[in-house]
C-alpha cells in the first residue's frame, strides 16, 4: 500500500482484519473487518470506550492474542509482506525485534524478584545474540535514553515509583530496535504529573528513533498530546479516521463528537461534564445496523437497519449514514 499524500509505502498495513473470542460455546465478535495503515515514524491513536476492540486489534498485529481468540479473516502485512499473526512459534523473530509493546500495568509486568537490568538485558541477548556483558551494557544505556540513572538497574520494581517503573518497560520494549512501539494504555493508574512525563518521553523518543507508535487509550486528551493520527473505535469497528486536528476541529461522526464533549475542559466554562448515554453494544447479540444507532442523537431509520461503510470523506474516514447522504446530495447536485 502507497500512501499518496506522503509518497511513501506504508510500514504496516492492516486489511480486512476480524477477531472472535470463543467461551463456553459463545462466540462474541471483538474487531469486525478492521483496515488501515502506518508509516514509518507516525504516531496513530486507537480510541474508544472499553470493549471497543482496541486492545484488541493491537494485540493483534503483535501476535498475542488469547487462546481462545481465533483470526476469522483479513490479515497484517509488515513492510509488505503478511504477518503469521494468529502462529505464536512463527511470529517469536518478528516480536520484540520489528513491533513491541509497552503493557499498562508496570507492576503486574515486571518479575518482582529479578533486577531491572536483567529484566531489559535478557531480550537483547535472546533477540539480538548479544553477550552478558553487552546486553548488560545495552541495558544501561536504555535506562538513561529513558531517563533513569544507569546505577538504579540493580534495583528490583518493587523499590521504583510507578512512573519509573513505566519507564523501565519502554527501555525493555526499545531493547531489540524495533520499528513499531505499541503502548497499551500506557498512563494508566499514573497521576497526571507522571503521565504528562511518559507522554513527553515517548514523543521524544520517537522523534529521535523514528519509531511509529500506535498508542491505545480510552482518552482523547492523551492522543492529542502525542499522535498524529487518531482512529475511533466502537463495537470493533473504526468509525472515524483522521488527524488529531481534523478530529478535535471537526468531528463528524456523533460518538466521536460524544467522546470530545466528555472530556473535562476548564477553559470552556461548563460546569458539567456531559456523558454518553446509554449502554456500550453487546457484542454477543449484535443489533443491526450501525452499532451506535441505539445511543445516537443523530439516528435515522437507515441507522437501525443498515451498517455504514467506512468511506473517505475529506482527508479522513467516516461510517456515518450522515455523511454518506451528504456525499450522495453532492453527486446528484453535480450529475
């Protein structure tokens, strides 16, 4: 895939992809015929409520899914060519060397009785071949590009504040040079101070590495604060694609304009946070139609009974029936 507007090929590319998880003789759909792509150095947020799919489809292009998901179609390509995604023995060269993952939860993350150094040393010396010695000297040097004295590698997570814990699992998750970083919810149980911190790291780190990053939150605010792109997610499908500023300027579909209203904004003056009514979808028995109808201030007939295809509308993509009416008026106006 050729991104057009940026000339360049596309690092990753994720076509068609759709996952279920089995339990107990259930299948319930998480991501549905989800598709998109990522360059080399962008940064693209994956947002929307829990059980939107997000995690989800990241763990996807990594390679960790569950055991009891299943990979029902569509497929991952890296630099072209198609990832074993759903072949944890086939994906183990790929992992950690090409696309890591910095897991929310430092603390449930790291092995409590083993050092820091040997916990960020040990992956340079399965991945990339590297002696004791040098995977130990490598470790050092990612605990000070992370921001932490080299000397407090001999520490255990358990002695390090939650910030600092966070940023030992990104120097664990650069250790292999990988290409894409995934953060998963990366600020989590942080205070605002630390997660600014962490925000500011891996923008930095980014820059200076070229990574691409794909950064999953529930959190608007925190994809403005560090991506380029951001992708809206409900009831595992993306229902709006565009950059942070296109997205915070103009919102076009009606959960997204939801979620923008729901995040606190001193500066606005309201005195109320407005929430989103309703329930998130049941992804077992699915409605018909566009998932979000049942919760949508802006719901039509169509909505109820017809899923909206996630077409492009100005320099984005919307799955809106809205704006694929606007689209259609334009034609006949010009036919």
């Amino acid at each position: 895939m050729i991104d057009s507007s940026q000339g360049r090929a596309s690092l990753l590319e994720v076509d068609g992809l759709t996952v279920d998880y089995g339990l107990k003789g259930v299948s319930s759909r998480a991501i549905d015929s989800v598709s998109f792509a990522l360059r080399a150095g962008e940064a693209v947020g994956l947002v929307g409520e829990s059980g939107s799919g997000k995690t989800t489809t990241a763990m996807a292009i990594a390679g960790l899914l569950s055991p009891n998901a299943r990979v029902s179609s569509g497929e991952v390509r890296y630099r072209g060519n198609r990832l074993p995604i759903d072949d944890d023995a086939a994906m183990r060269p790929h992992r950690w060397s090409e696309t890591s993952v910095v897991f929310q939860g430092a603390m449930n993350a790291l092995n409590p009785v083993h050092r820091i150094i040997k916990q960020i040393a040990e992956p340079c010396m399965l991945k990339l071949g590297m002696s004791r010695g040098e995977a130990t000297a490598r470790a050092r040097e990612l605990l000070e590009l992370v921001g932490i004295p080299a000397d407090r590698g001999t520490a255990y997570p358990h002695e390090l504040s939650g910030g600092m814990r966070q940023r030992v699992m990104i120097a664990m998750a650069l250790a292999c040079r990988p290409s894409i970083v995934i953060g998963d919810e990366p600020t989590t149980a942080l205070d605002v101070i630390t997660q600014a911190q962490i925000l500011k790291l891996l923008g930095e780190l980014r820059s200076r590495l070229n990574l691409a990053l794909i950064l999953i939150t529930h959190d608007l605010s925190v994809v403005a604060e560090c991506c380029d792109r951001v992708m809206i997610m409900y009831s595992g499908r993306i229902v709006e694609d565009g950059t942070v500023a296109e997205i915070f300027a103009q919102p076009k579909h009606p959960y997204t304009r939801l979620l923008i209203d729901s995040i606190p904004n001193p500066a606005s003056g309201k005195k109320m946070i407005r929430p989103i009514p309703g329930d998130p979808p049941n992804l077992v028995n699915r409605s018909s139609g566009c998932a979000f109808h049942p919760r949508c201030p802006s719901a039509m007939g169509i909505c109820a009974t017809e899923l909206p295809s996630l077409d492009k509308f100005g320099q984005g993509r919307v799955a809106c029936h809205l704006y694929r009416s606007s689209q259609e008026d334009k034609v006949a106006a010009h036919a």
